[in-house]
C-alpha cells in the first residue's frame, strides 16, 4: 500500500491452461536414451505393485502354491508388456501402461467360490480348472469393449463428456483407490511409513535444497526411495526383526517370504492356453462382462489424467473410443493367456507421469520392454517382485493422490459461480464416495454384497459397479450434466462437451481428429471460427502449453 492511502492489489486469476505446463518432455519428445531407460525401469517397477499384489490374493484361493503364483506374475507381466505397446502404438497413443485390474477382482473370486470346483481333491488341478473358467469369462468379456470401442459406439457416449462430469470421473479414479494407500503403508509402519516421507523429501524438498540443474531427484524419486528402504527393511530381516512377529507380519514386512525366487523358474515364455483349454460358463460370463464396462469406464478417466500429464491436448472422443477397443484386445490377450484377471489403464503409472513431469511415449516403451524381458527371465523377475507390499502402498499413496489432483484442475474450465456446478459437482463426488462405502462395508460384514440372490453372477453384475467409486461418481455426473438444464442458453454457454473444455471465456482451445496414427488439429475459439489448420504428429504441441 502506498503512502497509507493506496488500494491493495487484488490477486488475479490463474488463466486456464488447456495444456498443463511446466513439462519436461512431451509424447514425441523423448529424454536421451539413458535417461529415457531409468525412466522406464521406474515405471516397471511402479506396475510391479499391481501385477504381484493381484496373484498373490488369487492363486492361493484358487489352490495354486508358489510355483503357481510365479508363473501367474510372469504371464500378467509379459501380458502387461504386450498391451503397453499396443496402446502406446495403435490405441490411443498415450503414455499409458496397461496392466492389471482390480475391478475385475471380485467376479474372479466369485468363479473360485462357484460350487463346481468345490470336488476337486488336487490343489494344482483345481488351480487350473478355475484358470480356465476365468479365461472363459474374460474371452467373452472382452468382446464388449471390443464393440462399444472399435465401433465408435463409446464415441458417441465420451461426446457429451463435459468438464464438470470429467472431474468426478477422473477425481476419483485416483481418490477412490484410498484403500490401497495408507492402509496398505500400516500393515508394516516400519516400513511403509519410512517410504512414503523419503519418497516425498527427495521428490518435493531435495531438488530445491540441492539445484544441479539436471532434475535428478525429482525425476528418480522412485528409484532412490524404494533401493533405500528396500535395503533397511532386508537389515531388519536379516537383523532378526521379525523373527517372534505373527505370520501375517512376515508376510508383509520380511523380504524373504514372498516365495516368488524359489517358485520362479529361470527362462518360461508365457503361450497361449496354457493352463488348459478354456471353459465357459455363461454366468460367470456376463458378471465379467459388467466388470469390463466397469474398468472401461476408470479407463476413460485414467486416459484423460495420462493425457493432462503428458501436456497433451483434449483427448477427442473418436481417440478414447479407440483406446477403449484396444484395451478389450488387451481384456482378449488376458483371457488367452491365462492372467486370471482382466487388464486396464494403470492408475500408478498415471500418477508417476506427474512426479517425473516426463510424457513421453519412449519412455513407458521401454518399461513394456523391461516388463516383457523380465516376465521370461523368471528368476531376475523376481527380485523386484519380491519388494514388500508396504513400500509399494507408500508410493500409492503420491501417484494417486496426483490422479485425483489431475480430475480436480478441470475445474478451472467450470463456472464454479454457479449453483448447477456446485450441486452436480458436490453430489456426484460425495455420491462416489459413500454409496460404495456402503456396499464394501456390507460385504466386510456379511461376507456377501447388498443383492444376495442364488444367481452368484447376478449378484456380480450389481454390486461390482456400484463398489466403484469413479463409476459411480462419473455415472452420476454425466446424468446430471447432459439433463439438468440442459437446454438453457446461459447452460449452453458453460459447456463444450466435444473438446472437454468449457467455453466460457473467449480463448482457443485444440480439438483433434486422428488420422492414420496422426493428428489433425484444428485452431478454433468458442465461437467454433477456424484460425488455424495444422498437421503435427501427436496429441502435444509443445510441453509449455501454448
């Protein structure tokens, strides 16, 4: 304030910014080769969370031991690595890693607890003949994203996708998997906790407290954290820490009880069928089926945070309905393979492009290669799988929350003004949250969902998706969105669901047409007046957003 009697500055908005800026490098801007290759051994062994977490809870429920449970963890790796590329290469484009679901989880327990199985006196055969009916169902599965994407169906369904019901979706794509967080850090606090506060110290304070120059902190967060406890928490083991722990304490805290070393072989190439041929059941078959549109759906919202991270422009409608039909390819190579669970976007991975702020498309290539090696190099494989499960959950607990931070920055193309925002906004979200509170909640009682008929696979078919808390929050957004008001000029104005961007100021914005894997891109404002037509080869302009 000048001489006592001037005005105080009134702080000014932050302009929208259709690409988020402050990227390093973008989807066709690789980083130098050794870098790039750190970079993706970082994102291998991010994915390595879900990929060892989701077999090691199937296969002992299936009767398989740890001979079995590695052979699983090399056939969802080489799988994983197999759809990286697709989708990298054909799909979207995206950096995104396609790996395993946890969506599809419950159905493939329900095909394990289904009664048929029940006679089998041999663990190991009967370990195969539900690998077999769950690759029966994720066969049949596959053909709906297979449909709704490659003919353009989902398309039409993503075109009426707006800002505001973009960021419920995509929110709580990365807040909605809370449980995987710090609940998985306190199984072993020792450990886990330790984690979580490096990883956050050399990501966010040691590139400020040491300027090299050279972002060697902040982009190898990972890596450092994760060798650092990794080798305090193998001192504790070999220490004795844990020698008079319960069972479940070892499991979780001791590096050497995964059992994933001795069961893995040294060299196995996964193959098709190789459990057997598979079996069908059309039950078991539609409940999977719901569990596809389900990890569609987290899918489309991890998409749109892969690509805001990548400072990509809005992903198009036509781009995502094509993802959505390579990742049922993907859903098709799982159940072929025998992975025991289906295959969507990887959350984590997501989250990591944030932390590194590198997109490029190079990188997450090469850790699909780093995947595939390391699945037929079984033994090497399993060292890293061998990680404890509470460091994995602190590095959850960062690349989530970045997810979620990536739903909410598309409020800034929403009238936050209006009373329509708030309430479709604070509804959907809290929706999100509390309607599958309660069925996860009901199921931990009970031991069965909310519908509890005779029909397991019915049963599926409606508690799966409403434990989903980005389905539901997005369903619910994208209802209210495309029907409140919906005709109102002043409503009108506020929405532009094709670019995913709210016109209501004038400014520019991308809109994509993809073209024989290149993109079209359209200089256009709010009025829809072309100013500028350009080809380029990918969805980023440049890593600056302008």
């Amino acid at each position: 304030m000048a001489g006592g009697g001037g005005k105080a500055e009134e702080p000014q908005p932050h302009p929208p910014k259709e690409q988020l800026p402050n990227i390093y490098y973008c989807i066709t801007s690789p980083p130098p080769w050794p870098e790039a290759i750190l970079l993706g051994f970082q994102h291998y062994l991010v994915m390595l969370g879900t990929t060892v977490l989701i077999p090691s809870a199937l296969v002992p429920q299936m009767g398989g031991g740890n001979k079995e449970k590695a052979e699983v963890i090399q056939t969802l790796l080489f799988v994983a690595g197999l759809n990286t590329l697709l989708q990298s290469l054909f799909g979207t484009r995206l950096p995104a890693v396609i790996g395993g679901s946890y969506t599809f989880v419950p159905t493939t327990i329900s095909i394990i607890l289904a009664g048929r199985f029940s006679n089998e006196p041999d663990p190991v055969e009967k370990f195969k003949r539900i690998m077999r009916a769950t690759q029966g169902a994720l066969i049949v599965a596959s053909t709906l994203q297979i449909v709704l994407g490659f003919s353009g169906l989902w398309r039409n369904v993503t075109r009426f996708l707006s800002p505001l019901s973009a960021v419920p979706l995509v929110a709580l794509v990365g807040f909605g998997l809370y449980e995987l967080g710090f609940p998985g850090v306190a199984k072993c606090v020792e450990i886990g906790l330790p984690e979580l506060i490096i990883l956050v110290f050399i990501s966010q304070y040691m590139p400020h407290l040491i300027k090299s120059g050279r972002h060697v902190f902040d982009r190898f967060a990972v890596i450092f954290a994760v060798v650092i406890v990794w080798i305090y928490a193998h001192l504790l083991t070999v220490g004795g820490a844990y020698n008079d722990a319960p069972p479940r304490t070892q499991v979780t805290c001791r590096t050497d009880r995964a059992g994933l070393i001795d069961g893995s072989p040294w060299i196995r190439v996964p193959y098709p069928f190789q459990w057997g041929a598979p079996s069908f059941d059309a039950g078991e078959a539609f409940a999977m089926m719901m569990a596809s549109f389900v990890a569609l759906v987290e899918s489309t919202g991890a998409f749109i945070a892969v690509s805001r991270y990548a400072s990509a422009t809005p992903v198009p409608p036509s781009v995502l309905s094509r993802g959505v039909g390579w990742q049922g390819v993907a859903i098709l190579l799982s159940g072929l393979f025998g992975t025991g669970n289906g295959s969507s976007v990887s959350v984590e991975n997501a989250g990591l492009l944030a932390l590194t702020r590198v997109g490029s498309r190079r990188v997450v290539q090469i850790s699909a290669g780093f995947m595939i090696f390391f699945s037929v190099l079984g033994k090497f494989g399993a060292v890293f799988a061998s990680i404890p499960s509470p460091i994995i959950a602190g590095l959850y607990c960062l690349f989530f929350a970045y997810v979620g931070a990536g739903g909410l920055s598309f409020l800034q193309f929403c009238n936050l003004n209006s009373f329509r925002t708030k309430f479709i906004l604070g509804f959907s979200i809290f929706m999100g949250l509390s309607v599958p509170q309660y069925f996860n909640e009901y199921t931990a009682i009970k031991g069965f969902g909310p519908v509890n008929t005779s029909g397991r696979w019915f049963n599926d078919i409606i508690n799966v998706p409403f434990s989903s808390e980005a389905f539901v929050a997005g369903c619910v957004a994208y209802f209210l969105d495309n029907t409140i008001h919906k005709k109102d000029s002043s409503i009108r104005k506020d929405r532009d669901t094709g670019a995913l961007i709210a016109c209501t100021w004038p400014m520019a914005i991308e809109i994509s047409c993809f073209l024989d894997f290149h993109i079209f891109h359209q200089r256009i404002d709010c009025r829809f007046h072309v100013i500028k037509l350009n080809w380029i080869e990918s969805p980023a302009i440049n890593c600056n957003g302008s």
